[in-house]
C-alpha cells in the first residue's frame, strides 16, 4: 500500500484526519476525482480574465516582534523608549532601521517599512488572528476556534488547489500558524503543510505503471453512492486526492529538492542564517513553480520575539541571521527578475510596549505593530505612515490588517469585491468592510 500523506496528521475537533484517509491501496472510500480539482480550476477562471502570476511569502515573526527595534528606532525619543540596539541609515536619505539590520538598510531601496500598522489587540492568538485574517477575534486568547479564512487559503480559493501546469499547490506552509486555515472555504484550500509528514511521503514506492492500475481502479469507485460526513472531510478529498498524485508525477516534486540549486547559491541562502535563509530559498523554488502563497516562520531566539526580559542580547542573536537570510533572498529575487512577482511581507501579531519594563525587555502592544514589505510589482523605496514621537500609535493615518489584506489582493490580482458561499449558505465577502490597498504602495 502506497500511504501519501502518513499517519493520522492535521486532525479535526473531533479527533480524525483528512490526510488519513489519503492512503492508496486502502480503496474504500473511492476515487481520485480529477474531474473536482478540474471544476475548481475552471471555476477559478470563470471571471473571464486571467490571474497574474504573481506570489506572495508571508514571514511571521512570531511572539511579537518589537517595532522599535525592527523598523522604526525613534532614536530622538528619550533613552527608555528608543531602539536598544541604535540605528542603520538606511539608502533612503534619513530614514533609520533597527541598527543590527545594516544589510537590509543598504537595500531599502527594495523596501518599505510601514509604521503606522496598527490593530489593537494585544493577545498573541488574537492578534495572530486579526493580521492573518483582516478580522478582530478576541475569543481565539480563551481558545476559540479561527472563524475566517486565511490570505493563504483565500488564494487557493481563487487560483484552485494547485498549479495547472506544475502541479505545485497553490498554498504551502512550511510552519504552521493560528489562523492560517481556509475555515468556511473548506478543506480542499487548506495549506500543504511541509513540516509534517506531506513531504516526506511525496517519493513513489511503487512503479508508475502500478499507480496507473491503482487510480484505474479507484475511479470504479466513482459509481459509489459516498455518504457526506458531518465533519466535512469528504468535501475536501477529492482535491487532496488529486493533489497527492499531481505531486507524485509531476514537476512539483522538484520544486522542493533544494539539492537542484547551484551549491554556491546554496550556501549563500544557508551560511549566518539560522535555518531562515533555507526556507527562503524553498520559498523562492516553490514561487517559480507556481506556487502563489508560502507561509514560514522564524523565531531564532530563546523566547520567540516575546522578548519580556533581556531583550538586548536576544535581539542580538535573532536579528543578524534575519538581516542575511532577507538581505540574500532579496539580490536573488533581483537577479532573477522575481522582485515584481513575488511580494514578500515580513510581520507579526503585533509590537512592543515602548516604553522598556523593569526586566529589560518590552511586552504586548497592538497599538502599533511590525510590518516591512519588499517587491510585489509594489512601490518600494519608503516609508509609509508614521508613529508618534515615542512609537506608541500611529501619528498619521492607521494601516489596518484589511489594509494590508487589500494590497495582497492587489498583487494576486483577486477581485476585492470577491464572494463565496459559506458553509450555511450565505455569500460572503472575502475582505472585511472598508478595506482598501495601502494607497501609497499601488
């Protein structure tokens, strides 16, 4: 038997997991339904114009990354409010970034840095929620359950499951995140995760011909009348199913063999990165084969970036790999001709308290948040929106998480006036009311 997806990964609230059922051989539960995966294709392109080919890779900084000490230093403010670290001058004449982001600060022309972000709440799984989604969800800091769809699962909605031509899915994550489900899109549009088994599993231990016999035989299946399960698992299975062998006999295979790079870009992405400047570099690969949207996340440091205490030298050890791996996947792109096609957008769930704690650190702030962006067929080369004189809200007008979802949809090329049916029957808008791109990128 030839399992694709591995044992008992990604459950549900009741305990089961799609992907489990995902093992061919097992027969029961009938076929690889091409014919769905082709129906979400055309109704992707049912609009009657075509979807640019353009991605996006999404780096969180989980824990809350200080936006002090990131992108805006505000080093006139006084001593317990400005960057701990001091200033890089940056390419764009007198504009400052955190001062151990000297790298990126001479590519800030291929930059810009937002500093007028702001949502307001200041829970790590509820501001999670928010940036991920565009919508405020303070139920999710008690445990509740995500109740909107992820950017991620929005583009693979629109673009469908996978690449039509590679294969690729449209939507990989190589970390999981709150949040970074498809909700009420289904379970057809959720991430392909690498960091489980998904990956592992994508080898044939079998030859193709065998395979070929197996999904001739799988589609007898069809003729079976399939019960719907309360859980939704069958709604998403036929798409996962044609997922898993699109991967298996593809060219999607290859975008995730990172051994296919020239040794000496290899290296570049690897060496003083951390282990970030590798999923950089698969997130390049997985861009150029198709994919449109690639989450990861990094966090080289003891605490994440909830750095409540001491936070100097854990700034000192998380920022100089970031400052490479960023400053190298940038020339890339460039070099490439990638920097209009892939957007590279670098948050958290929200900033620091500006003013620095008793234990030398900074705590939860909503108030005003991280947020850089880089390429994208964007305008590049600013600073947009702007802080008080002590970083604690914005002193212009507030960049909101539907904002920053509305300029993603702008560089996919999604409709902002985009609706699907929920799962109780009601059409619902993909953007929250008032969202619009931010005017001073597009």
């Amino acid at each position: 038997m030839l399992n694709l997806w591995g044992n008992r990964s990604g459950r549900n609230c009741d305990g089961a997991s799609r992907r489990e059922f995902l093992k061919v051989g097992t027969l029961g539960l009938g076929g690889f339904g091409l014919s769905n995966l082709l129906q979400m294709r055309s109704a992707a392109a049912s609009t009657g114009r075509s979807l640019p080919d353009t991605s996006v890779v999404w780096l969180w900084l989980g824990g809350g990354a200080t936006h002090i000490e990131t992108f805006d230093p505000k080093m006139s403010a006084p001593a317990e409010y400005r960057s701990m670290v001091g200033a890089a001058q940056t390419s764009i004449p007198g504009v400052q970034i955190g001062g151990l982001f000297p790298r990126m600060a001479r590519r800030a022309r291929q930059m810009a840095f937002v500093r007028s972000f702001t949502h307001g709440n200041s829970g790590h799984t509820g501001g999670t929620h928010f940036v991920m989604t565009g919508v405020d969800h303070p139920p999710a800091d008690a445990g509740a359950q995500p109740i909107k769809p992820s950017l991620g699962s929005i583009t693979a909605r629109v673009r469908g499951s996978n690449h039509p031509d590679s294969g690729i899915p449209t939507y990989v994550r190589l970390a999981g995140l709150y949040a970074d489900g498809p909700n009420w899109l289904g379970s057809a549009y959720a991430p392909f995760d690498v960091g489980g088994q998904a990956r592992s599993n994508l080898n044939l231990s079998m030859r193709r011909d065998q395979l070929a016999d197996r999904r001739g035989l799988l589609r007898q299946f069809d003729t079976m009348n399939r019960r719907v399960d309360r859980s939704g698992l069958m709604a998403g299975l036929d798409a996962f199913d044609q997922q898993a062998v699109q991967l298996l006999l593809g060219r999607a295979t290859e975008a995730f063999d990172v051994t296919r790079e020239d040794p000496r870009v290899r290296d570049m992405y690897h060496n003083g990165t951390a282990g970030l400047g590798d999923n950089l570099l698969l997130a390049r690969r997985l861009c150029e084969a198709g994919c449109g949207f690639v989450t990861l996340h990094y966090a080289n440091s003891n605490q994440g970036w909830d750095m409540h205490n001491r936070m100097e030298p854990q700034l000192r050890q998380a920022c100089p790999p970031m400052d490479q791996a960023i400053s190298v996947f940038l020339d890339d792109l460039e070099q490439r001709g990638l920097s209009e096609k892939i957007l590279l957008v670098i948050t958290g769930e929200f900033g620091r308290t500006p003013r620095i704690n008793g234990d030398a650190g900074r705590d939860h702030w909503g108030p005003l948040c991280t947020l850089a962006l880089a390429g994208g067929g964007l305008r590049m080369g600013q600073v947009v929106g702007d802080s008080n004189s002590k970083a604690e809200v914005p002193r212009t007008t507030p960049i909101y998480p539907r904002d920053l979802m509305a300029t993603i949809f702008h560089v996919l090329g999604i409709d902002r006036q985009q609706q699907y049916i929920d799962q109780s029957g009601r059409p619902q808008f993909l953007l929250p009311d008032g969202a619009r791109p931010i005017a001073e990128l597009v």
